[in-house]
C-alpha cells in the first residue's frame, strides 16, 4: 500500500518571520506523527531558515522550481545542487502557474526534471488541463502530451525518486476542485500511462497527488480515491490548522 504524501507549496508568500511561524507551528503539530508523509516547499528566499526549524524533524523540505544547469553565467537562476546543498530533498517542477504564466513548455520542464534527477533531488512533477480542455474531452490527451514530453528520456529507476501531482488548472485557487470520481478517473489514465511505459510493478509504487483547491472538509474524499496518494496544497498550506486537518484525512 502506497504511503500517503502531503506537500504544501508556499508559492509567494510569507516574510521571513511568518515563514519561521508557520514552520514551527507545523512542526509541533506533526509530531511523532509518521503515518503521512509531508514536505513544505517555502520560497527561495526562506529555504534555508525553514530547512533549519525541520532539521531532525519528519517534515522534508522542498523548493518550488529549479533551473536546468549546475551553474554558470544565469543571471536570477537556482540549480538543483544549490536547493541539494540547503537541505532539499524535493523540488516542485511543470506548476500549472509555471507553464501558464511563465510559458514553460514541456521541453524546459524536461531538462529541468533530468537536472534535479541528476543532483539527488526527489522531483514532484505537475500535469494538468485548462477548463477549456476539460470541455472539449482533451484531458487525457493533454496529460498524455505532458507526459511523454516532461518525462523523455527519462528510465524506469529515476521513477523512484518521483512524484506526478495531477493539478487541473481550473481547480488551482478558484475554491473549485474536480469531484472524487474525476480524480479518480484522471489519477488512473496517468498510472495506466506509467504502467505501459514503465510497467505494472513501477506504476503500482508511483505516488501520485491531487492538486487544487483541497480544503480539510474535502481532502478525505479525494485522499481515500485508490489511484490518489496524496496532496499538493496551495493556500491550506499557509495555515497550519489547515495543513493539518488535510494531512489527518490522508491517515
């Protein structure tokens, strides 16, 4: 049975006192609790005094987004190894805003996931449709897409070091989320992929999370789908009552 993995992504917000506040308050919570897994991913700028207050704890650290080079003359850029040398052991990479905002393309994504791979990082890889998408019955086709382009090249044994977080764009902040049933059905078309690529025993141990607009009052029902293994949690994440009431669901 696949062990339930709940990450909180911070986007951007925080100030470096909130950041230690809410850390610690998590902290505190989560302890001598080992039946979810969990990972706070803060901002840049807070990995490092966030990455201190989880040391020795069981919440893992992670970042939001990495460049695809070790190092070099990339002006505002973050490698892989520098989030690995702060203690990370995930990074986010393909965020919805990231591919919608910034116009990453699948390309980028997959030179990022190789890079963060190649540097020891866990990577929890986001997919996901527009609203749009969904109602023209693309969905499967869009993930497919996502899929075989983030994921080139990349072999069977690196798929124990990631995560697919399945982020119907329609569903990131808007207070909407896709009803238990349509995760279930989407987190089965993206393991059935794994499965054919990868083979049945591989896709059977992936973890794949939900991602969008999950509250307390809705995580169980989507938390307790067979093919769902967990969370990536915006806005609940930055309240620690909340972040907890979700990872209690996943129990």
């Amino acid at each position: 049975m696949r062990k339930k993995f709940i990450a909180g992504n911070w986007k951007m917000f925080t100030d470096l006192a909130t950041a230690k506040k809410l850390t610690q308050e998590i902290v505190t919570l989560m302890a001598g609790n080992n039946k979810v897994d969990v990972a706070i991913c803060p901002p840049f700028t807070y990995i490092q005094a966030v990455g201190e207050i989880v040391k020795g704890s069981n919440i893992s650290l992670g970042a939001q987004n990495c460049f695809h080079e070790k190092e070099g003359a990339f002006t505002g850029e973050i490698s892989p190894n520098m989030l690995a040398d702060l203690g990370c052991k995930y990074v986010i990479l393909g965020h919805s805003e990231r591919r919608h905002k910034m116009g990453e393309c699948d390309v980028t994504i997959n030179k990022k996931v190789h890079a963060a791979l190649a540097s020891g990082l866990k990577v929890i890889l986001c997919l996901g449709e527009t609203l749009d998408e969904r109602q023209a019955n693309k969905t499967n086709d869009i993930l497919k897409n996502q899929l075989d382009g983030s994921l080139a090249g990349v072999n069977k044994d690196n798929l124990d070091s990631l995560v697919l977080a399945y982020e119907p764009v329609w569903a990131i902040g808007t207070g909407h989320n896709a009803t238990p049933q349509q995760a279930q059905d989407t987190h089965a078309f993206i393991r059935s992929w794994v499965s054919k690529h990868h083979g049945a025993e591989t896709a059977s141990k992936l973890i794949i999370q939900y991602g969008g607009s999950v509250k307390p009052d809705n995580a169980a029902s989507l938390l307790h789908q067979a093919d769902v293994d967990g969370g990536l949690i915006g806005g609940a994440s930055l309240k620690a009552d909340q972040f907890l009431g979700i990872i209690r669901a996943g129990m």
